[in-house]
C-alpha cells in the first residue's frame, strides 16, 4: 500500500494564468511534503445551481491550459466529463478522466470515458450506497479499462445536507478493488444551501480527511484556492493554498499509520 | 384548476407492436373514466444500473414508433432526453420532454430541451430539495420556453430508499408556478435493491397516488405494463394495465375534492 | 370501517380555564361537523428543548382538570405519560393513555400503560420503522389489553427535520391490526429549529392530514390553540381553532372516498 | 489534552460471575496497553426490542455487583439509568451515570443525574443533531454538575440504520465544552434490523472508531465480550475481548497524532 495521493486544484479552471500559478504553487506544497500530486480543475461547471452562475473556460480553450500544466508542472492532471463526446479529446489533454457523482449512472458516459483508456475516478452519486457502486464500476470495466477509482463525496442527509458514511471506505474497496479516493471538499458542501448557490463548510474539510485517511485512503481530494472567499464556485467549501501544510501534514502522519494498520472488514 | 391527468406507460420503448397495444389500451382506460392521458414511454434507459441491462429500441428507431402512437392514438406523447442533441430530434416526434432526475441540473440538457419550444417535464433529483426546483425551472426559462412542468419522485432516505414528503408538492407549486405532477411509480423504488437492478414496491404506487392527488396535484404519473412481472425495466413498480380502472377511480374521486378545496401554505 | 376521529386539544394543560374554553370550542366545531371527538392535552411536557421551559400544570394540578373537562363536555380525554408510576393515576382521569414517541421504547413504560386496561395509543419513534412498531405493541398487548393505536408522527430526516413517509402507515395497519392515527402536528414540527426550543410549519399540517386521510386512517390528531403564536409550547405548528372547521371539512369529504375505497397492500 | 480513554465492557450485566471475569480481563488489557479504562455494564436493558428478550440482573441485584467490580479491581464503573429515581442509589454504587440515547430530552432523568454530582455521559439521540447537545448538557448543568460528557453514537439515516457524522464530534465539543465520547458499539447497531431484535456490523466498529479518534475524542466506548456471537444482547456488535489489543494499539497511534495535531473549526 502505497502513501496517500493528493488530488487537488482550483475548482473552476478561471485562466491560463490562474492554472499555471496555482499548479506551481500546489507543485511546491507537495514536493516539500514529499506527497504524490494529482492537479485537479473543471474546464467546465455544467452542473451549477443556476443557469448564470460562471462556467469556466470551457473545453475548447481549456484543454490546452490542462496540457500545458500537465507538462510545466511534470504533474498528472484529473478534469471531469460531462458528455460522452468530450471523452476522447479530453483524454488527449490529461492523464485522469472524472465522472461527476450526479453522472455516476449514465451508462454512455461512463463507457465512452472507459474506452480512452485513461484512469477514470468515478463520483459516487449523493443517491448511491456504497455497494451500489460495484455495478457502476463494471461498466467502466467492460470496455476492457481496468483502472477505475471510486470517490466518496457524501450521501443525501435529509434536504440540502449531505453527510459521510465512514464505513463506504472499506465496503467501497473490497467490493469494487478499485483504490478509493475521498473528496473532502464535496464532501462539506450544503447543495442549494444559499438559495442560489450551494454552501459549504470548510472548516470541515480537514476533520473529514482526516476520518477518512485514518480509516485508510489511497487519495484525499481537496479543492484549493489562493482566495477562497472569492473565487467562481464552490468558495465556501474550498481551504486555501496557504492552510494546506498544516493540513497535509496532519494527514500525512494519519495515513502513516492506517497503511500500517490496514482495516480488515471480512 | 384542471381535473387530474394521466401520465402513463410502459417504462420502455420495447417494439413498435408493444408500443401500439400499450397506448390503445391505455387510450381506452382514460377515454371510459373521462380523464387526459399523455402517453409516456423512454426509447433509451440510459441509467441502468448494469451496462448489461436493455435499453429499449433507442433514439433512432424508437422516434417514428413514438410518432405513430402519437398519430394513430392520438395521445400526446411523452419521453425522456438525456443529451442536449437529442432535444431537437425528439421535439419533432413528441410533445413533451421530460428531464430524468439524474440530470436535473445539466444545465445544458436544460437550455436544450427549453429551446425546443416544447413543454418540459422536469423530475425532481432525489438529491434535490423542493425549493431547489425554483433554480432549474429558471435554467429552462431562461430560453424563453414558460412551459415547465416539475415532477416529484422521491427523494434518498438513508441507502437504497426513497420517501415522498408531500410538502414538496404545494412547495413546488407556489415556488415555480409550474403544475406539479407526482411521479408514483418511481417515487416506490428502491434504487439499487437487488443488486443488479433496482427493487419496487409495486403496492404503494396507489398509497402515495392517493396521497399526493389529495393534496393536490395537475398529473399522476404512473408506469404501468400489461405483464409487469415480465417487463424488461422497472417491473417492481409497475402496476398491471387493468388495475389501472380502479386506482384511477379512487384518484379522481379524491381529485374532485382536493380540486373544490385547494390547499394554500401562504 | 368508521368515520374519521379527530383527537385534538391544546399541546399543554395551561389551566382549568383554558381547558374548560378550549374543549367546550372544540366539542361544539366537532359536533357541528358530525365528527367524532377525543379532547388531547398534556399535563407535564417532560422532554422539552431547554430545562427552563414551561411543563404545564402537572399531575396533581392537572388530573383533577381533565377528570373535570371529561364530565363536563362529555369528550373522551387523552394525555401522556412519562413514567411507568404515572399510569394508573392517570388511567382514572382519562379515557386514553398516550405513550410519547421518545419513550416508545420503554418497556416498563408499555407494560404500565397495557396493565391500566385503557386504550394506549403508541407515537412511533423518529427512529421507528414502520415495521418495528409490531414489537412495541406486543408489548403493551402482552399485559392482556388488545385496545392499542399506532400514531405516524414523522421520521428524522437530516438534521432538525422530520418527514412522513405516507407507505408507514397501511404497513403499521396491516403489521400490528392496529388503528393507525395520523399526527398531523408533530409531523411538521422542526425539532430543535430554532436554538433553544422547537420550531414547526403550521401551513402544512392540513397537507400531511390531507395525504394521511386520503391513504386512509382511523383518526387525525391535530394540536390546536386559540392563539398559536402565544401558546406556551408547540406554538409554531398548532392550527388555530377558528381554521379548523375549513380543515376539517376537507378531510371528511376526503375520508369519505378513502373510506369507500380502503387501501390494500397485500 | 490527555491520551484516550476506553470505556468498555459487556452490553449487559448477565451475572456476578461473568463481570468480575470481564472486568479483571478488560483490566489486564488496559494496563498492557496503558491505557485508562472505564468498566461498562447495563443492569437493566429497559428498551429491548421485544418484551420477552432478557433485561440483565436488574437494579436490586445489580447494583451491589457493580460495586465489587469497582472494589476489587479498582476500575471507574459506568452504567445507565433509565428512571429518575434510580439516580440517587446507582450513584452510590457507580462512578459515571450514562443517559440512554432515547432518553436523551427527558428532563426529569437529566435533572436527578445531575442532581447526584457524579459525572453524567449523555448519549445523543439518534433524532438529534449535534448542536441540540448544547440544551441538553445545559439541564444537567443548571443542577450545578459541571462533570458532563457527550456521547456519539450514531443518527437515523433511513430504516433501521444509522450514520456517524464526524462532523459533530468537534461541533459538541465547541459547543458543550464537554469531553467528547464516541460510541463505537451503538453506531453501527442496525435498529431492530432483525426482526425482532436489532442487527450490527461488529466488523466496522473498528473503522468508526478509527475515524472518530482520528477527528479528536476524549473516550471510544465499545461494547465487549468473551463470545459476541452467544450474548444476550447487542451481540452482533460486540468485538471479542481478543480482538481489543490489536483494535487498540491502532487507535492509540492514531490518537497520539491527534492529540499532537488538535482540530480547530472557528
């Protein structure tokens, strides 16, 4: 078992600048933490609470930003799809293809994403069980791509809440064998919380990564921000770059000993 | 206020043959009550919850079959979209598109199946709150389309369950201003249920029709085949065709009186 | 089957001068309206948000009261009880003993309440099923009384919500061969939604009682105060007396048609 | 900030035989480890799911058996109390007094408590969030016992389950000021998820143990036995005696870095 990977990056893809910033400056965090780094961003919000809200740059003018920090920077990069046709072009373009969690069931994304041959993280949808995700992993793998994470991001909790299911970590990994990734910054978010917006809670962020990690993780996700407060989307549930050390570190010393002290359910 | 309508059909397109009995017969129940039918079956299942799973005749054969019962019926027809290019293509065969839960906030599928002028029955996320309605009905409105209908069909309770909560139905009216239809067959399922495919409770389709024509609804909308145990898709909680006459009975008795005292929560 | 039963009163037992007015108001709506009556009102509100709320007149104080309000109006009187102890003195001054929903649980509760031979209507849990609800009514039945209810006052949904799930309350009929009361009031309440006491969504009590009717119940139990707003507990989701009549109207003609047409689960 | 607390023993308090067995056993294991222990035992389980299932040895009996435990093996001993007046003589013979979940808004039962000036563990209902723990801590306070702790130990999510928020731990810790416990038996109890008893996934107590210690607790609560599988009650769970040392060792690593590195949420 391999030390914990960090997947993180700036929610929205704002700018070619903004991306070549955060991606050195997140580079440097991790190269003095000595932790693996996967860069996260969205070239495209597809999903935003309202059709106004800010969507990013959009796939034809980000992709080249993706490959461009993909080669500065020497890091993987990880973006989400959204159709079936965006697959292959955006496989072109970086190194992890993302299903977002209220895609997690559209069977033709989720093969087209499969087909690129790329590592595909999968979501899991806030309406699944864990072991729902067993089925939503074959599909992937029937396009003959065996490399599929799953991602806990937080289960419906009543309205507008979301709550984590500790125990999906485990059940996750045995029934799927896939390495489980946990979003801690999904995983915070109040969707519609703020009427026209989803609100968050980042001051959670660090206490979910650090259930999650202790009960053993290949990943933790963290959206990342130099300026939280004010950035496009998902501000309120974003840490910034500045506090993850501290954070990381903390992790980093978790996952020491769940790696080795691996949880056993069976 | 409008008596009650009837959405209803088989959960899939199976064959043209299948299509036209269907709809018939159904044409037949809804002419001896004295109710409006829309005629509602899915060319693609394109959520399975297996890639294995059947997916019905698809856009391309399906679109004339769903033209024909259209034409000889004389119904109005309904189907689901799941990719904004196949809004175009679907507004020419049926008269309303319908946005499947999963993809109640693709703002693109939105905006595509809004441009097509043709009125658009949006199913609630069962992650989404009532008042989280009043934002996705705005991403359809925004092209200029006022013909929104929104749907109510459950919402995650705990794993591999749903619940109605009735409140949503007068939360929905008053926020959106678009007639409410209750979706009774899908707001019984229970996603996930049987390991492969998903589980139902055929039994209460008619305990929360009742409940939700009570408090009052426009439409009921309700899958239903002539051998439900045999159906390809959904069959848990589909209700057989000639069961149909008496839930209908009871529905529009309890119609007449919710119609003569409508509720207010303002 | 019977005609809806109306089990209604103030939350508290504020004084004999308000119970007096409040069952003599509500006694004369029933009768104009043909409705059966069972006058409900706590002596001691044992489990409220904050050790320095008001509890009511307690039992000394508060027996002798309904023991008065039951002779003078001629209304079959319902209260609670908290304590095994508590039981047979309250057996000899009201008709109905009620066990609250935290305490549905406790056996030695049930079994005190079962050994007073009076009917026992049992809250379901917010942390009940539906169906654990025929192991708490073997309990009470155990002691050799067969004259128990079932009462759907909501489950936990999320944080500080509850949601009533209108499949509940045919399985509790069909599972326990009780009749099934439906708590309209409860059901809305938002537990610990304001800070320090109970919040509540008065507007929609008449849609929940709506939907219960409409699925098919043996009474309604609705909270109700000549001035809601300044009712000591429960305020925020009490009806005012005056609106009852137009509530009540609704629910008969509603019950009515589901009393023509019982619901069949089986 | 000092080093984690175990709070363990067996479910029920089956005879003297078998508590003086478990409690020099569980001592042997806390003194290897060097770890500080709290005995706990019920002497009555007075919410079992049937009537007919077995309640422990009962108060009378009981008591004095708890009192040699605390004498000869000079552990701090825990039990819980389900009515007002056992408070006073389970206080003579006991260390810590434990409110049951499902009494957690029972006032009088917080009142009589806090009345003795023993410490209190207020297990959290399963209907409560974590901020309603502020209420309640506040009516064991105003009997002027400051010696309070806060008990996790899992909410309903859906059916006959329950999730353990991580959330919370830090919340009640912020806003009780109390130590903070986590119930690692409890929170994965399947409430009456057999029928006629409640189900468990013993295999997930250590993970949710993990988590929470991971997140900053005072005390990890756990149920045990020499043989789970053969107990009278919550077998399904307990863990084995045997298992605790390695359970154990783990949680103490992780809480030595948790304790280095203490969460902070304002």
């Amino acid at each position: 078992t391999r030390p914990l990977t960090l997947i993180a990056g700036p929610c929205a893809l704002e700018s070619r600048e903004h991306a070549l910033e955060m991606s050195h400056a997140l580079r440097e965090v991790a190269d003095t933490l000595g932790v693996n780094l996967i860069y996260k961003t969205s070239f495209d919000k597809a999903n935003r609470s309202r059709a106004e809200s800010d969507r990013g740059l959009g796939m034809k003018e980000g992709l080249p930003v993706l490959a461009e920090v993909r080669e500065r920077t020497g890091c993987l990069v990880l973006t989400d799809v959204h159709l079936p046709e965006q697959c292959a072009p955006v496989a072109e373009a970086v190194d992890v293809l993302q299903i977002p969690a209220f895609l997690s069931r559209q069977t033709d994304l989720l093969l087209a994403a499969g087909e690129t041959g790329r590592p595909v993280n999968i979501k899991k949808g806030q309406f699944l069980a864990p072991w729902d995700m067993a089925n939503v992993v074959d599909k992937v793998r029937s396009t003959g791509n065996a490399n599929v994470m799953v991602c806990e991001r937080g289960v419906s909790f009543g309205y507008n809440t979301l709550v984590s299911d500790m125990r999906g970590l485990p059940i996750m990994a045995e029934q799927t064998g896939c390495p489980v990734v946990f979003d801690a910054t999904h995983s915070v978010q109040q969707p519609g919380g703020q009427g026209t917006s989803s609100g968050g809670q980042r001051e959670f962020v660090p206490v979910l990564a650090r259930a999650a990690v202790a009960v053993g993780v290949a990943a933790v996700f963290m959206e990342t921000h130099e300026d939280p407060d004010h950035a496009p989307s998902d501000g309120p549930n974003m840490v910034a770059v500045n506090a993850l050390p501290e954070i990381l570190n903390t992790l980093l010393a978790l996952d020491r000993v769940a790696k080795d002290h691996p949880v056993r359910i069976t």
